[in-house]
C-alpha cells in the first residue's frame, strides 16, 4: 500500500469520499442492498462488479450462470469456460450515468478452449473516475484525484471424466483485486468455484452454480478496510433447436449473497440464423433488454437497462474469434486418426500379401508345390486381384500338373491320372471334399505309389473325419435330448461321409426302430424315412457329379422338411457349382475378409467371427474363413478364460 507522509487523515477522507462516490454509481446500476456501501473502518459486503460482465450477459438479466457460452463467464461461472465453442475475445464498455462523468465499466476476456486439457480463461474487469475533490482534516481544498478498482482474473475448467448421470464441468477462477484512490494503492485476492451439469435425459437443459468469492478479497486502504463476502449463484437454463441454425434460450438465476437480500435474475434470447440476436431480461430490479449481431464468429452486441435513480445505461461488446472451433478441431484430429488407420490397414495388407507370395515362390523353389498353392491361396484371400498372386497360382498349379505327368508313365494312365487329379484340385481348392476324396481314391488306384494324391487324400480325410466328428456329437446330444429325427439326420449324413461307420449304421437302425414303434410318431417317421432316402439319394448325385439331380432331390428334401440345415447347405453348394460365384460377390467376400482381419488385429474376435460368417452365407465352401473362425474361437476363449487374463 502506497501512503505519502503527513496526509493520513485527508487520505482516509479521501478515500472514503471517492469510495462512496463509485459505490453509489454501480450500486444504483446493479440494484445492491445499502448496506453494500463502504462504512468508516468496515468497507462493503460486494465486489463493486456486481453489474456483471458482457452485454450480452446484462441484457438477459444477469441470468448467465447456467447458460453462459462466451468469455465473459469467467464472471458469472467459471466452468462454463467448457461450454466456448471456440477461442475467443471480448471487449465490454459501459459510460456511467450516459456521460455525466467519467466514470467507466469496462471488461476484458479471454477463453481458450482445449481438446485434451481443458479450457482456460483471463479477464480484466476495471471502474474507476477521475475529478474527485479531496480535502484535509480542516476542509481545506487540496486538489483533485481519481479513484479506480480492478479485477484480474484467471480461470480453468474441465469435464469429470464419469459420466454415469450427465456430463459435469468444475471450474475455479483466482482473483487479483486492486484499489487505487489518488496515491493509496492496496491489493487483495479471491477464489470463485463453479459447476455446471448437462444430462441426456432432457438435451439443451442445463444447471450451473458459483460460489463466488467463496475467498473474498481484502484490501486495506489507510483506515479502510473493505473485505468482499461471498455470494451463491444457482441457474437454470434451457436451450431448444429451432431449424438448422437458429435457437430459442430461456434461462433463470437465483444470487444469494451472504450479507444482502436474494436477487431473482430471468432471461430469454432468439437468434436467428446465428446471424441476430434479440435479448429479454429481468435482473431483480428492472427490466433489461438487448441486440446482438454475428458474422463468421464475429459477434457486436448492445444491451439496455435503466435505473429511477441513474437514468439508462447502455453496454457495449464486441467479440472476435482467435482459433478453429474445438468441434471442427476434433472432427480434424478424428479424420487424420481415421486416414492413419486406414494407411497402417493398407500396409499390413500390402506387408501380408507380399509375405505370403514371397513363402509361396520358396516353397516353389524348393519343389513343395502344395505349401507354395496354399500360401497362394492366403494371398489372394488377403487381395484378390492381386495379378502376381493370379499368375504365381496359375503357374504353381501348372507345375503340379506337370509333376504328375512326368512320373506317370503309361500314356492311357497318365491321362486318366492327370483327369482325376486335375479334378481332385480342383475340388479341394473349393472345400469339395467328399467328391475330392473319390478322385484321389481313383489316382490311387491307378498309382499306389503316387505320394502327392495319398498326401492329399490323408488332408481331405482329416477335413472328412472333422465333419465327421461334429456330426456324431450332434446326433449324440440330439438323442439325448429325444430329438430322434435330428439325431436320425446327423447319423445319415455321418453314413454319407463314411459308409462303413459302423456307430452310424447301428444308430440309424436304433433310431429307425424305436420311430416305427412309436404309433403315434410312425408317419412322421415314415415321412421322415423318405426324406433321409431322398437326402442319401440327392448325395449319390451330387458325388457322382450330377448337380442338376441333386438339386431337385435336395428340393424336395426342403419341401418335406424346411429346417433341413444339411439339405439346405447341400442345395446351395449344388446350385453353386451350376452357378459360380459372381463378381459381385467375390468383391463381397474381399470386403467382409478385410474387414474380418481389422476386427481381429484389433482382438476384437466376436466381430471378426460375424464378419467371417457372413463369407459363408456367400460361399459356404469357404475353407479359409471356416479355419479363421475357429482360430478367432480359441483366441477369444483363451481371452476370456482366467488364464488368459
């Protein structure tokens, strides 16, 4: 505190003097209780700002707490600072009493909200006049001075990160308050709390509370002392959407100051094509009024109020965006994310493909033509149009073919050889494997010997004896659970695949017994009976190669028995060896592939499981996707077991 020698008592009458002058000013202004005004050696109850801060603010009655979206909430409720769309700076200025002195109210702010780290906040609010007459403890005129008050403020707010009823902002603002009367100087500082909640529940209502000046300022100057006390501030606003750009806010305020009586704020705005703005407020006293205009986040804004003892008063504001919105920023951030995502997918394909044509043209090199088709296989899995992966297939199952000429001797033999086997290929590279084992059956027989079809009749066998396995415990659980039919179905097909089950004949005989002992049972078993021998049929057919049969068998099937899974399946496989699989539908499969393998390089199984499903609605022959789900299986089992945890 500055305090020049020899004047103290004329300083203290001074200072009192240029107090009570503003006081009276901004208390008219802002409706405060009398006792708000300063007293000899006690000082006043409110900050000398409670005119608030923004016209925007003022003309809607001071009712801002809640719905405040601007720089000037570091006033009204610091947590707000969350609600700023954009950086942004303010200017507010207010000539007391219309120009019949010079004493001013001006406001400065600015907020700068953040992605990840909150959002900040510096104000400056300052009042003050000059032109006070002082006098010395005799009355003796000494001169004149000025008086001025001002409050640096500095803020931060940020989201709670739980979300289990709405979305909470906490904000909290420290104060640097200075007092200037002529050549006395003091300065004191205050802590504001703020909190604002949005629910989902209701969108656009809004709650907000301040406790300001929960740490009131203390300035001495002289012999006048001047503590400011706290004042709660509890609000309520609603928003409500009226087309694309346009917006109705009416908002209510409850001020309750610890030393003075509660004050009642309302207001209401309408903006209009986020371009005008027209205000309506009451601020417990009189009615209040305002006008805003905006372009391109530019905003000017007018606002309106009176008092009996004061006359009119008329704020002014202007705004000027400083950044990008924080919405367009994270949209920004979110599509860099997505393009990076989709850049590192591209080059774990592109890695993949090349790993895998790169083992296939090893094991090409190194004469293991079935390992180099089946990395070929993989690849064109990964991109199907991939022309180096065509060319190497062609080329690999060419020397396959070339290898089996060239160790069949006789002519007739290498022909009938080369048929079947070609066939058997063929079959297998499409999950055929009932009419693939037949056709290494046949090279068989006419070459013992011939390793490349025992090693591939040993492979289809195991994929048979898979089949095999799923149908037995099927039918078992089904007998448990006397669905006989079912379990009647599962065992046929399990006969289909090996005739010589011995487990299969005998339970179709069980089976088949106790149906035709049933009285009441025996023409849905006879029924029953027919569709299993139209099903053994329409297997013949399709195992001998006559598709078009096995179709119209398999429809019939169907036509007794719509929940025929296994007919169903048969059907499709059928129809699609009359009917390839079509562009379409092989770019289908392409996308559901990639797609499968993003879900899984991210552990998300279960979605990479549905993925793969949907390849085998499209192509139920799938051998590539019917593997990638049981190894999403086991991963995702050994996921959620302890162990894996």
């Amino acid at each position: 505190m500055t305090r020049p020698n020899g004047h103290t008592a004329g300083g203290s009458g001074a200072v009192r003097a240029a107090r009570r002058l503003l006081a009276l000013a901004l208390l008219i202004a802002a409706a405060a209780p009398a006792p708000c005004l300063a007293q000899d050696g006690g000082g006043g109850t409110r900050s000398v700002f409670t005119l608030g801060a923004g016209s925007r603010a003022i003309a809607m009655g001071g009712a801002f707490t809640a719905i405040g979206d601007d720089a000037s909430v570091l006033y009204y409720n610091p947590a707000a600072l969350k609600r700023n769309p954009a950086p942004t700076l303010m200017a507010s200025h207010i000539q007391l009493f219309s120009g019949f002195t010079d004493a001013t109210y001006d406001y400065f702010g600015l907020a700068w909200p953040t992605l990840g780290a909150g959002s900040f906040g510096a104000g400056l609010l300052t009042t003050g006049t000059g032109g006070i007459r002082g006098f010395d403890e005799f009355s003796r005129e000494t001169g004149e001075f000025s008086y001025r008050e001002s409050q640096g403020i500095l803020s931060y707010a940020f989201d709670v990160p739980w979300r289990w009823v709405g979305l909470v902002s906490v904000g909290a603002s420290l104060k640097v308050v200075n007092q200037t009367v002529g050549e006395f100087a003091d300065t004191g500082t205050g802590v504001d709390l703020g909190l604002l909640y949005r629910q989902d529940w209701l969108p656009g209502l809004v709650l907000g509370m301040n406790l300001q000046d929960i740490v009131g300022a203390r300035t001495k100057l002289v012999s006048v002392s001047d503590k400011v006390y706290r004042t709660m501030m509890f609000g309520l606003g609603y928003t409500r959407r009226v087309g694309a750009e346009s917006a109705m806010t009416i908002a209510v305020q409850m001020d309750m100051p610890e030393l003075a009586d509660t004050d009642y704020r309302f207001g209401a705005e309408f903006t209009f094509k986020r371009m005008v703005s027209i205000r309506l407020g009451y601020d417990s006293e009189q009615i209040t009024a305002g006008l805003g205009i905006g372009w391109r986040g530019y905003t000017a804004d007018y606002g309106y109020f009176s008092r009996e003892e004061a006359g009119s008063w008329h704020p002014l504001t202007l705004s000027e965006p400083l950044g990008t919105p924080i919405e367009e920023r994270a949209r920004r951030r979110e599509d860099q994310r997505r393009i990076e995502e989709e850049r590192r997918l591209a080059e774990f394909l592109a890695s993949r493909v090349a790993q895998h044509i790169g083992a296939a043209e090893q094991y090409r090199d190194e004469g293991e033509l079935e390992s180099a088709i089946d990395e070929v296989k993989i690849a064109l899995e990964y991109e199907p149009g991939s022309e180096r992966a065509r060319a190497l297939k062609d080329e690999i199952g060419t020397a396959i073919l070339a290898e089996q000429q060239e160790r069949t001797r006789d002519a007739e033999r290498n022909l009938l050889i080369s048929q079947h086997f070609g066939l058997g290929l063929e079959y297998y590279n499409n999950n055929e494997f009932i009419l693939a084992r037949a056709e290494w059956r046949n090279v068989l027989e006419l070459d013992p010997r011939n390793e490349q079809a025992s090693d591939y009749l040993e492979r289809t066998e195991s994929r048979l004896a898979e089949e095999v396995a799923r149908h037995e415990t099927a039918a078992a659980e089904h007998e448990r659970n006397g669905q006989s039919t079912r379990a009647l179905s599962e065992w046929t097909i399990v006969r289909s695949i090996e005739p010589e089950n011995e487990r299969a004949a005998a339970a179709i005989e069980r089976i088949g017994s106790r149906l035709e002992s049933l009285d009441r049972d025996y023409r849905t078993a006879e029924r029953r009976l027919e569709t299993i021998r139209l099903f053994q049929q329409a297997v013949g057919e399709f195992n001998a190669g006559r598709y078009g049969e096995a179709a119209g068998l398999l429809r019939q099937v169907l036509q007794r028995e719509p929940d025929h899974a296994e007919a169903r399946d048969l059907l499709g496989r059928a129809e699609r060896r009359m009917k390839p699989l079509t562009a379409e539908e092989n770019e289908a499969i392409r996308r559901l592939h990639i797609e499968a393998l993003k879900f899984s390089s991210q552990k998300d199984y279960q979605a990479a499981i549905d993925a793969w499903r949907k390849i085998l609605d499209i192509d139920p022959d799938n051998d590539s996707a019917s593997k990638n789900i049981e190894d999403a299986q086991q991963r995702l089992r050994r996921l959620e077991s302890p162990e894996g945890e």
